[in-house]
C-alpha cells in the first residue's frame, strides 16, 4: 500500500465477518492476524460490536490495538443481544440506559480502553421513542464514556426523529454497489455534519467470494437459511434469497471478469469502487484473514479511468437493487 494514498483513510475495518455468529467456523488466530495486517497498512477505523462472537470479536480487537489505541478510532455497537447466542433469530433489543451502562462497560473491558471513539445503537428499540435513545446515549457522553454517539439501523422515521435531537453525530447503514436502501439516512445525517459508516461493502461475500449460483452454504451459515426459506428484512437476507441470489452471481462474475483485466480480485474492485462513491466517510470491508486484508486493500492503488467506470454503470443497470427502507419505525 502506497504512502499517502488518501484513500485508506475512507477504509475501516469491520470485524462482523471474522468473528461473529452466522458466517461458518472461525479461526480466532486468523481474526488476529486481520486486525494486525489491517492496522499495519494504514487502517485507522476499526468497527466491532458487543455481540459479535458473544463479545470474541470486541475482545480480539481490544488485544490486538492495545499500545496502539492513540492511533485509531474504535467504533463498537451496543442495545442488542441474543437470548440463546446459539440461535441467530433470539435478537432482543434493549437500549434502556441501565443496559446500554452494562453493554458499555462490558465493551470498554473487551476492548481495553475508557472510552470509544463511536458508539452506536445496533438496532431501534420498539420499546422506546427515539428520543428517549438519543438522550440515553448523550447520558454515555456526558459521562465521557464516548466522545461521538449514533445509530444503526433504524428505519426511515425513527432516523429522521433521532437526528432532529441534535444529539447523535455518526450513524451506520449498509451501503454498496448492490444496495441503495438507505441513502436518504445516510444523506440526512451527512447533510448535519455527521459521520457515515457503511458496511456490506462486500454485500456479505457475493462481491468477494467465487460463489456459483447452485452453492451451498455450511448448515450454520445465516445466508443459506436466506436461500432456503426466502427470508427478507432488514439485512443481507434480501441478496440471497429467492432468484435474486443467481442474478447477483451473474452480476458478480461480470465485475470479477472486469477486475482481471485490471489485475485485481474481484473484492479488491469492489472496495476500491465503493470507496469512492459519495455517500459514506467510512465504507467498512470485512476480512477473515491477513491475505484478505491486503487482497481487499490492493485496489487502492490502481486508477480507474472514466472507460472502467463507464463499464462498471453498464454492468450494475442489469441490477434489481432493493431502495425502499425496510426497517422497522
């Protein structure tokens, strides 16, 4: 990775694919040797959860930057855990400012720091008006807990009243190629001057991984379940199921034919495209491995001239990207 390539500073590290629950087995020394290869080329972002890996991910994250914690900024999430962490679909929200105090302190021991630099509600929580959330996570501020507070994933009105609040300055959606669903949050929190962070940069392995349309996902692999039932939502469920899994694919193998002309994988065209588009500050690239890291991190580098572009548009027309917000409130 080049020096001074500005580029990376719209890079951050999202440590969801290497630990947490739903993507197969897991290699802790692997999701070590991610952090570390991560860090090493000049990422500076790093974005965990409470309940990623049952709190394994906040954890290996906190081990690896320890010593380097001046260096970084440390983005992790919290108001969500698993009833039954063995079961994906036991999600209970909770962002009650006695829990959000447990889920902060729990964090900032993983993580081995005082305080964060993001913190984020997971997801919206029924039980309370967005202003109530907002002013409970202000309560974490105002005890310098977290110097920049926000939100994930809420749907289209519960952003728009979380936002008129003034108090939340960052805010997390997926974003990429493939997935326009929340643009008009994204662009409202931009407008304020807040941060963006985008994840799915990757769209959970289809603009990454060499899948072929008949694939078939280990037993505990959340997108298998996706394709086998048809579930749609909130997340990634919606690029899996049904017949929108093989028009992705064939998608996929177009951009990755594309990217070999130009002497990258597909997932290191995919970053470097994502990265330049407007609508995030932070776009997050999930890696397993140090291979991946730099694999992901290599087409920085390259220039895409207005023809690669152009190619590009023409490609993704062929797309049914979903843009309705489909989160709840």
């Amino acid at each position: 990775m080049p020096d001074g390539n500005e580029l990376i500073g719209r890079v951050g590290f999202g440590s969801g694919t290497m630990i947490a629950q739903g993507y197969g087995a897991v290699d802790e020394e692997s999701a070590r040797g991610a952090v570390d290869a991560a860090y090493t080329a000049g990422v500076r972002f790093f974005d965990t959860a409470h309940f990623y890996g049952s709190g394994r991910s906040e954890a290996i994250v906190g081990e690896m930057l320890e010593g380097r914690r001046e260096e970084v900024r440390l983005c992790t999430k919290g108001g969500v855990r698993y009833s039954d962490p063995t079961n994906l679909l036991t999600l209970v929200c909770d962002s009650s400012y006695d829990a959000l105090r447990r889920f902060m302190d729990e964090s900032l021991t993983r993580l081995r720091t005082d305080q964060v630099d993001v913190y984020l509600l997971h997801q919206f929580d029924p039980a309370l008006t967005p202003e109530q959330q907002m002013e409970n996570l202000q309560r974490l501020k105002d005890e310098g807990l977290v110097r920049d507070v926000g939100f994930c994933n809420f749907g289209a009105e519960a952003s728009r009243r979380a936002l008129a609040t003034g108090i939340p300055s960052a805010v997390e959606y997926s974003f990429s190629l493939l997935d326009h669903r929340y643009l008009t949050e994204l662009s409202d929190a931009g407008a304020r001057g807040g941060l963006r962070v985008t994840y799915g940069s990757y769209v959970h392995g289809l603009l990454s991984e060499d899948f072929l349309p008949d694939h078939e996902f280990e037993p505990e692999d959340w997108r298998g379940r996706s394709r086998r039932e048809g579930r749609s939502g909130t997340s990634g469920n919606v690029f899996f199921a049904g017949d929108a899994f093989a028009a992705n694919v064939a998608i996929a193998g177009r951009l990755r034919e594309l990217a070999g002309s130009l002497g990258l994988s597909l997932a290191a065209f995919t970053l470097a495209l994502t990265v330049r588009e407007p609508y995030s500050d932070i776009a997050l690239f999930g890696c397993r491995n140090a291979s991946e890291v730099a694999d992901g991190l290599s087409g920085l580098a390259v220039e895409l001239d207005e023809e690669v572009l152009a190619r590009v548009a023409e490609i993704l027309s062929a797309a049914d990207r979903p843009t309705e917000n489909l989160l709840g409130r």
